[in-house]
C-alpha cells in the first residue's frame, strides 16, 4: 500500500490523460508557458506562496498591489468594483446572496444552479421560488430559463427580492439575460449572476457577452474554469447598484483569513493574458472548434451541438467547448470512458451528452487526435436503452430548506419514499441538478429518475447505501 495515496494518485492521472478536455483552463503547465512572464511565475510559484507580509499587501484590506491588481480586473471587464476570491465561486455566490438579501427574503432562482447557490438559500433562510429550464428534447439538453415560465413566476411573485441566475450553464448554453434583467428590474428585483464558466465572455465576438455587459448587479465568475488560472480562483464583480460596504463585509467572512499568493497571482496573470491575448487566441481556438465540429458531424450517431441546434431569441452557446450528442440508442457514459481510455479527459456526461472545455491552450493536434478517436470508435459498444430522465417536474415544497435542517430525521428506504419530505438534496453527479432538494416532497417521478441513474452506475448523492438497501434521509414526521 502506498504511503503517499493523494501524491502517487494524481501523479498517475496526470501521467494516463494527457489531452485534457476539462478544467483547469491552464490546461497544465501549457497556460503558463507562452508568455515569458507567466514561465517566470510557474517557475518561482512555490516561491510565491508567502503570506501578508509589508511590501506585499492584503487581501482583506487591500491598498497596494493587490488593490491596483483588483482595478485592473474591473476595468477589463467593465465592472465599478471587482474583487478576488481565494475560496472559488462559491464564496463568491454566498458573498451575493448574503450581502442581497435578508432573512426570510423570497428569492426567484433558476433550478439548473449550483449546489452552493442551494447552501446560500439555507445559511440565509431565504424562502426559494425556482424556474424550470427549457429542455431541448432532440438532444435531452438544457436550454435556458423558459421565459413563459419565468414571467408567469415574476408576475406571482411580485414580493420577491431578486433573482439568481446561472450564465452559462454546464453545457454553455447561455439564457436571455438582456430579458431577464430587464423585466427584473421593471420590478425593483437585483439580478445575481452565477456566470462561473463565463470568465472568457465578451473577450472575441464569437464568445457570448459578458454577464456584467448586460447589466447584472453581481457577477461571480470562475477564472480557474477557462483560465490560466489556478484551481480555486475566482472573480466577483459589482455594478454601481450594490452597497460595496456591505458587500465587503461578508466577503471578509467567507474568504480565508491566509489567502494564498499563488491563486491571486494566477488570477492576475489570468486577466493579464485574456487582456492582452485572449480575443486573439480564442478567436484561432473557435475557429479550430468549428473546423472539427463540421468534420465530427460527418460521423454517424454523434453530433456536436451548435448555434444552428439552439434557434431561440437573445441566447447564445459559447463554441468553446463541446457538447457531443449521441442518438437516443447510444450512451454518453459509455462513450466518456471509451474517451479515458484514449487518453483523452472530458469534463463531464449525461445520459446522452459528453462535455469537453476546451481553452486556447489546447492544440489542433489534440483536437485531430479527438476526431480519430471519434472516427474509430465501434458504436455498437456504445449501445444501451434509451430513458429520458432529462425532463421532470419541480417537486412541491413543504418546508423551507432551512426548517429542514432543526427537524428529526431519518433514513427511508428509497421505495418507501413516496410522499416523504426530503431532508438531504439527492443530486446526481454529473450534471449536479437536484431531483429533489430540502423540504420538497419525494414523488413517485423522482423515485424513478433516480433509480434510473443508480442503476446506470451514475454516482447520486444524497442516496445511502445500508445493509443492501438504497436509503433517502427524510423528515421523521
């Protein structure tokens, strides 16, 4: 048994996937090696892992470089103020929601969001209203917020305080965010914007526009995800609409106490290389993506999803990843593996869909090597019987989240659980959507969904394995 498990096991993932379709957007040491300053900064970064020291200034009180490093990120961009967060965008998302909203506040938040958006609603007792998003049933992929859905929402929800949005979602697809914030703001709400896979927005004209172009209160968005960014990086952006004071107060709560030097230098050198290179580098990048799309689409039972695929007003698909559809008699999970064992690392899969990120660090080599591999697969492996698990109801709630957490609980076999109020949220992982989340009822569709995902080995947390049995934890009424 190795005494060095974490080590020797990563070192061999390293060493078994070295076309990497996924994050992080350095890509490895490649983001840090075509620009003279940052092989300075890969070379010196354990150097660089220092702590407050005079000369060096502080996170929590910025008044030197750091500060003049965070002005530089929000002229970039655009934004009045802009801030790094050393904890990724997760506390970035609690800094949002906290610093917007009080207790008790209802909150309009699109279902299709990020499971610390979820932890917000219940740190902050807000009293969550969710949207559903519209599924595109050729591909079983999510499109965007379905905008009869969201003003039949707004107009019965007139008393909610603001509205979180996710910009783009896991498969790129980007909602009408123009729309949304302006019928938010025809209704006093702010508009939260969790654009976490949006960091390279608005750099190329081939890239949709940024969240905070559009005018949205609060942005947070992952450098580490596009980037050359370390893992755990992140930026927050504020318009001119928000209380900085306030803001900066829960941000001093939610950061770490000894932030690393080695993540802000990477967000710097992160915004650096996307204001000096990026709309060069990702317009060469779109146009390789486009150029293997076409040539991907030639194969049969896979396609590769496109603007053409999605003709719905004021979205948009970012086309710097892809989102490999394969026909109904087919199964992405099977396909991801199959990819692994070419070496070559995607981001994640659904039932029908395979995802890949891809950065400008990414060669045409690699993606040549894509499409042979593409080319040579036998699809007859591939085959499996098709379920369309992508569509479903929102459960009924019966408590807020946050009146789950006091209550008694206990565990229930799964196919006992039908009427019973969730008191974990059983999250498949991936795509990471909540079937069912705390306080909402467990129907007899969600059971099904979810024994779905079981059986097809997809990892489903919130779901307890005792003694043989597939167990949920509910409210003990």
């Amino acid at each position: 048994m190795s005494k060095l498990p974490l080590v020797e096991g990563v070192l061999n993932y390293i060493q078994e996937n070295n076309i990497r379709f996924a994050m992080p957007g350095h890509k490895g040491k490649i983001g840090f090696s075509t620009t003279a300053i940052g092989r300075e900064l890969y070379k010196n970064f354990i150097d660089i892992d220092i702590t407050e020291v005079e000369g060096v200034d502080n996170l929590h009180n910025a008044e030197g470089i750091i500060k003049e490093a965070e002005e530089y990120l929000a002229k970039l961009y655009g934004s009045e103020k802009a801030y790094f967060l050393v904890n990724g965008s997760t506390s970035g998302n609690l800094a949002m929601i906290f610093s917007t909203f009080n207790e008790g506040d209802k909150v309009i938040i699109e279902r299709n969001c990020h499971k610390s958006i979820f932890n917000g609603v219940i740190l902050r007792k807000l009293n969550p209203v969710y949207v559903k998003n519209k599924i595109n049933f050729k591909y079983d992929a999510p499109l965007s917020i379905d905008e009869e859905h969201f003003l039949h929402v707004l107009e019965a929800n007139k008393d909610a305080k603001g509205i979180i949005v996710t910009y783009p979602n896991y498969y790129g697809i980007c909602p009408n965010l123009r729309f949304i914030i302006h019928e938010a703001k025809k209704r006093n709400m702010k508009v939260l914007v969790d654009s976490a896979h949006g960091a390279h927005f608005g750099i190329s004209k081939e890239l949709p526009e940024s969240a905070v172009s559009l005018g949205a209160d609060m942005v947070v968005m992952s450098s580490h995800k596009t980037l050359p960014s370390l893992t755990q990086t992140a930026y927050l952006h504020l318009a001119n609409t928000v209380d900085i004071d306030r803001v900066r107060f829960y941000l001093n709560m939610f950061l770490s106490t000894s932030p690393s030097y080695m993540l802000m230098c990477s967000m710097d050198y992160g915004r650096f290389y996307l204001e000096e290179y990026g709309e060069e580098d990702y317009k060469k990048l779109i146009n390789i993506a486009n150029k293997y799309r076409e040539k991907i689409n030639r194969l049969k039972g896979i396609h590769v999803i496109g603007k053409e695929d999605f003709k719905y007003v004021g979205g948009a698909i970012d086309l710097s990843r892809y989102v490999i559809n394969l026909e109904k008699r087919y199964n992405a999970r099977k396909l991801l593996r199959y990819l692994r064992c070419n070496k070559i690392q995607a981001e994640m899969n659904d039932n029908q869909n395979v995802v890949l990120i891809f950065s400008p660090f990414n060669t045409e080599e690699e993606f040549e090597r894509l499409y042979q591999v593409l080319k040579d697969c036998h699809m007859d492996n591939l085959k499996d019987e098709y379920y369309n698990i992508s569509n479903y109801n929102i459960p009924e709630s019966r408590l807020l989240p946050y009146e789950v957490i006091d209550k008694n609980k206990e565990y229930i076999s799964l196919e006992d659980a039908k009427g019973e109020i969730c008191a974990e949220a059983i999250v498949p992982y991936p795509p990471g959507i909540p079937i069912v989340t705390l306080g909402e009822v467990i129907g007899q569709e969600a059971i099904t969904i979810i024994e779905y995902y079981l059986n097809s080995g997809v990892e489903v947390l919130g779901i307890t394995n005792v003694d043989g049995k597939r167990k949920v934890r509910a409210v003990n009424s």
